[in-house]
C-alpha cells in the first residue's frame, strides 16, 4: 500500500512510519516539523533501508494539503499531526482549534477530493469522562476537560458524521492510553522541547543528569499507592496497532473505535521504580502538590482491539523503561538541531535517503 501519513516525523509517528516501511509499503510524510526533526525520518531509513518521502507542509494550508493528496493518491492516510500539549491547550485554544480540528477538517476535506476514503485517526483516552468504572471500555461516557481533549473529542464526532454520510469511508479511531518507550534500538524516539510535561520523558531526563529530581505530584489518590495511576503503552505496540487497523481498513467500510493499552495500570512509584532499574541507580523523587485537573486512576480495555484487530500489547513497564533509557542515553539532548531556514523540501528529502551528508546544524 501506499500510505500518507501526517504528523510522520513525530515521535509516534515516525515509530509507524518504521513498522510500514518495514512491511513493504511506500510511505509518504506530511509533516510542518513544527514539533519534530528530519533526522527521524532519516534514522528510520537507516534501520529500514527505504526512505519515506517528506511533503513539508501545514494542515492549515489546504491548498497544499489538496496538491499532495491528488499528486500523491495514497491508498490510505494515518493522521498523527497536530498539537498535543494539554497545558498550552489551555493557554491557546484557538491554536488548538485550529491545527487540530481545522487541520483535520482539511485533510478529510482533501482526501474526499482525492478520493482517498480510508483514514486511521490518533484520539486519546483523554475523550473519556471521569468514571469509576474500570478499565473504560469503548462505549464508556466520553467528556473531555481541557481544550485539547476537547479538539479529538470534537474530530471524533467529525469523523463520526462523515461515515454516517457517506458509506464508502473507512475510519479508525484509535484511542491512546499513555504512550511511553521507544524503538529498542534506541535510534528513534520521544524528543520533547523544553520542560516535558509528561511522567516518563521527565524521568528519562533525570536519568541522564539534565534535571535533579522527579516530582510526584500527590501521594494521597485512593489508589494502590497513593499516587497516579496510568495505563501506559508502549510505543512500539501502539505504532503496530496503526498497521493492524490498516489492514482492517482494507476490508470494512465504516467507522470504528478501539483502545489502545494493556489493560492494566501502574503508579508513578512503579514508574519510578522501572526507569531505576534500566538506569542502574535510584533515581531521586520528591513528593509535591498534586498537579491541577489530574485524576486518580485510569485504564482501558483493550479487548476490542484484540478481538476485532488481533492486537495485543506484547511490551511491560521493564521494557518501556528499558527502551526509552536506550533513546535517552545515546541520545541525551534528542536530536540534534537544523536550522532549516533556506533549504529546499528536496534538500531536506536527499538527506533523509542519505545522498547528502548534512543539512545545515546549528552549532
Ligand atoms: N504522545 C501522547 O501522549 C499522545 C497520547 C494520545 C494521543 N496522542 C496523539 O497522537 C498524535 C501524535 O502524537 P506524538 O506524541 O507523536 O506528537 P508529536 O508532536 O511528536 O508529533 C506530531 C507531529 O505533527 C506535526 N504537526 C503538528 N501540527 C501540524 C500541522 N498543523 N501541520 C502539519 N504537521 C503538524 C509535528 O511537527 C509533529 O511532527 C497527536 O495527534 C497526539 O495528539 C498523543
Ligand atoms: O512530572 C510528573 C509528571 C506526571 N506525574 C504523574 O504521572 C502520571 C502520568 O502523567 P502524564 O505522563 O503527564 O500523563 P497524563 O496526565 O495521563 O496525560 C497523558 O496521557 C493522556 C492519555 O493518553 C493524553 O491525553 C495526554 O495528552 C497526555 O499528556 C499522572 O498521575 C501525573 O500526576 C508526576 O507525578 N510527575
């Protein structure tokens, strides 16, 4: 098949991309590196021998998005671009509005043009409401309380009425729990700007000395130990999840809604815990105020996915933790910096095939 896949030099995105190469299809990226580095694509076409073709450009720019899609006419698209960061989402809405809702509006919108009807979507367990009821299942009440919640839950619905209009469409929604780890290779992997806001890259960075201690927000949760527990999924698994629902694609019509997690959760302590033990040496923690807007405790049920895709989350805590300090060690700041200012979408693509050494680096 070939597939186009936005948001494909990110962190989850680039894990699929590997997997796709790997299995044979072509892969196409669009992607505006707003939040991401051509060296993870160029680091996937080392380890897979293919390269993926980069298409520079903004989900806001339906022009563009209209240019690659009638030029490129992919048998399916995997929609990973967009903005992630729940704290900035409260800060700027209309930016999240925007590259995600409006972003996704264009990409539907251009692939119907196209005539391209087979979409996997990346939503979050975030569309859930707040419940007792554990693990959430698919049909579980959905309520989001932030505004970047609020943006999948709203693309969700989109993406719902679409396939209602018009039955051709092939859709999966692919609800992630906590995505953590990295290729085992420790090539690839999550390269956050600035302070990470999330549990697992904040350890992985006190692990290699670039910051002192964990915090922990909150020890009083009525939860096995007192402090937040999460269903987190390896990187690895959730990407193979993206080819399983592809495959389901390619011989159902409609639109469909699995989680993706293990199925069970682990307290920050365990996560702690974990990374420690991959590192050799306990790392440092220190109890502070719980973080405002968190809840206790969630987890999802992974049976429909198992059932309908056969998949299956095959990786544990040890692994993630393993595999993300692999990423973390060899590379300790991320990836290095471009200054991408002045080079060319083809210069940028030769050096993803490896035909040229470099592209401009800042210092
Ligand atoms: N990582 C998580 O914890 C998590 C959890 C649930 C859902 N998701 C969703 O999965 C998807 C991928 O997440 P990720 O962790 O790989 O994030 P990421 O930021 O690493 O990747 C997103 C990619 O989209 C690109 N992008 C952003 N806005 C764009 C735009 N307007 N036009 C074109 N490209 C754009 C970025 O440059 C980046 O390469 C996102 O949709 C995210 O909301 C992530
Ligand atoms: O420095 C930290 C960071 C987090 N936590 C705790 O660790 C757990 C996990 O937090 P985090 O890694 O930030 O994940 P979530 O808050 O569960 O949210 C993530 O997972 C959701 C479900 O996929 C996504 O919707 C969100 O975008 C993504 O940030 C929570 O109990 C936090 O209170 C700490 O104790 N210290």
């Amino acid at each position: 098949m070939h597939v186009l896949v936005t948001g494909g030099a990110g962190y989850i995105g680039s894990h699929a991309v590997l997997l796709l190469l790997e299995a044979g299809h072509k892969v196409s990226v669009f992607d505006n590196l707003s939040n991401s580095s051509p060296e993870s694509l160029r680091r996937v076409r080392d380890m897979s021998n293919s390269a993926p073709e980069l298409f520079i450009g903004d989900l806001l720019d339906s022009d563009r998005l209209d240019s690659v899609l009638s030029q490129t006419k992919p048998d399916a698209v995997i929609h990973f671009g967009g903005l992630k960061a729940v704290g900035e989402s409260v800060e700027k809405p209309i930016s999240y509005y925007q590259n995600n809702v409006v972003g996704t509006l264009n990409l539907v919108s251009a692939m119907e043009k196209a005539g391209v009807k087979r979409l996997v979507f990346s939503s979050s367990a975030t569309v859930y409401a707040e419940s007792t009821q554990l693990p959430l299942v698919e049909d579980a009440q959905r309520a989001a309380s932030n505004p970047y919640g609020r943006t999948k839950l709203h693309i969700e619905q989109i993406l719902e009425d679409l396939a209602v209009s018009d039955s051709s469409w092939s859709i999966a929604t692919l609800r992630y729990f906590n995505p953590v780890g990295a290729h085992p290779s420790g090539n690839i992997g999550e390269d956050p700007q600035g302070i990470p806001n999330n549990l697992m890259p904040f350890i992985a960075q006190v692990a290699v000395g670039r910051r002192s201690e964990v915090q922990v927000f909150g020890n009083d949760y009525p939860t096995y130990d007192g402090t937040g527990v999460r269903d987190y999924i390896h990187v690895m698994d959730l990407a193979q999840g993206h080819l399983d629902a592809l495959d389901f694609l390619n011989t159902h019509t409609g639109q469909y809604v699995w989680n993706l997690g293990t199925g069970s959760g682990t307290s920050v302590l365990d996560v702690i815990g974990a990374f420690s033990r991959a590192c050799g040496r306990q790392l440092p923690y220190k109890l502070v105020e719980r973080r405002p807007g968190d809840i206790a405790e969630y987890y999802g049920d992974p049976t429909t996915a198992r059932l309908e895709l056969g998949w299956k989350a095959e990786r544990g805590v040890e692994e993630m933790a393993r595999d993300m300090w692999e990423w973390q060690s060899k590379n300790p700041a991320g990836y290095p910096d471009y200054d991408l200012d002045g080079i060319s979408e083809e210069e940028i693509n030769e050096f993803i095939r490896g035909s040229r050494a470099t592209i401009a680096k800042q210092d």
